[in-house]
C-alpha cells in the first residue's frame, strides 16, 4: 500500500502531525508545495483552520489533483479556535469524485498565548496510533 502525507501549515502545528504520519508511513511529509506525482492509496492531507476556514495554499493544492493518483483521503487538522478542517476538505475533495475516509485526526494548536505547547506528545502519540490504524 502507497502512502503520501501533504501538509500546509503557517505555525508548525499542523507540520509535527505531518512529520508523525510520516514517520509511521515510511515517508516524508511534503509541504503543499509538492505535488503528488506518484500514485498514491492513501494521501494524508493536513490543514490548518483559520478564522476564515482553510488556507488558500491548500486550496489549490486540491484542486490541481489528479483524482486517477490517489485512492483515498484522510484529513488531519490543527486549529486554536475554529474546529476540524474535515468538513470543508472533504466537501471540496468529494466533489472532484475522490474518496474521503471519514476517520480523520483533529488536535489544538498552539496560537500567541493559546494551548501553549500544542500538539503535544500525547497529540503526537494518538496521531501516531490513529496513522497507525488506518494504514493497517
């Protein structure tokens, strides 16, 4: 089974879940600025929530996928106010006929005096196990 992890993240927060993934996946967690090239089964696709929703950066990261390079997509998400980024994410990704795993992994970040040292370790170890279960 093909894994890819694809983060956009502006604190760091969402990048420690990324790099967590990755590690369990056997690969390297790439900015949005990477496209997916290789197919792959299943894309992690981390996004940070803004007041506004997600980043325009991840934005067109979606929409320049080629729904024949992936088989699936589980969302992880980070955010110091707003809540996961699995609603919007997975609207936009349905809508290009690319399935979406309704599991998906959402902790606090940490945002000027807000969840001070968000994601955590525990953060980082249930990001890991949830990883962990949907590769299988």
């Amino acid at each position: 089974m093909s894994v890819a992890v694809r983060y956009y993240s502006k604190s760091g927060n969402t990048k420690k879940l990324a790099d967590a993934i990755a590690e369990v996946g056997g690969v390297e967690a790439l900015t949005t600025e990477h496209p997916l090239e290789e197919k792959a089964d299943i894309l992690f696709l981390g996004a940070s929530v803004y007041a506004y929703g997600i980043a325009d950066e991840m934005k067109r990261y979606i929409a320049d996928l080629n729904p024949e390079k992936v088989g699936k997509v589980v969302v992880f998400s980070t955010s110091a106010l707003a809540e996961r980024a699995y609603p919007e994410v997975s609207r936009i990704i349905k809508d290009m006929g690319i399935e979406v795993d309704e599991k998906n992994f959402y902790c606090r970040g940490s945002f000027l005096m807000m969840h001070k040292g968000r994601p955590n370790d525990q953060d980082i170890a249930d990001v890991k196990r949830f990883a962990k279960e949907i590769i299988g």
